[in-house]
C-alpha cells in the first residue's frame, strides 16, 4: 500500500521541481516573475498608421506563460498630453530574467 501512494506523490514532486526551475515568483514590493532561460530575440513589427496624435505606438514583447508567448505592439491614447511610454523590458539578474513592466512616464 505504501508503494501505490510514493510513487504519485514521487511523480508530484517531480513536476512540481521542473515548473520551479522555468520560473519562479518572488515577493518583494511587488510580485514579479524570474524566468531560468533568457527571452527570444524581440519580432519585428510593422507599425501600422496612428489613429491620431494622441496615440502613443507601444512595441511588442516577449511574456512568459509557462512558456515564451510574444504579445504584440498596439496603439494607446496617452494619458494626458506630454506623457511618454517607457517600453517594458526582461533584466538579467542573478538568479535569472525579471520582467520589468512598462509605465508612462
């Protein structure tokens, strides 16, 4: 009997280390997610024409839903008149890549 319940509980374990080496979520003054393996090189996109000037391109970028998804650029009215649009980006760190979110600036 106990070898019928080890050998689920074994398989568990073992899923559970592999999704925990791709990415793990770590709380600091916010969660964010660190990936083990570096994002894809970034697709080239075609802009397509601004809807008005108010609008503000924001590029595409890679996302990791257990896997690497590329998410792509769109148009955004701004916020108010002179904001600008910092891009996101992924940032090598030690422990591995942490996606830093866009914002206006």
């Amino acid at each position: 009997m106990k070898k019928v319940l080890l050998l689920p509980l074994l398989a568990l374990t073992v899923l559970f280390c592999q999704a925990t080496l791709a990415a793990e979520i770590i709380e600091e003054n916010e969660p964010y997610t660190v990936v083990k393996e570096a994002p894809p090189k970034e697709i080239e996109e075609v802009i397509t024409p601004s809807p008005g000037p108010e609008y503000v391109w924001i590029k595409g970028g890679w996302r990791w839903h257990d896997r690497w998804v590329w998410n792509s650029g769109r148009w955004v009215g701004r916020p108010h008149p002179h904001a600008t649009w910092v891009s996101e980006r992924w940032e090598s760190r030690p422990h591995g890549w942490v996606h830093v979110r866009g914002h206006w600036h």
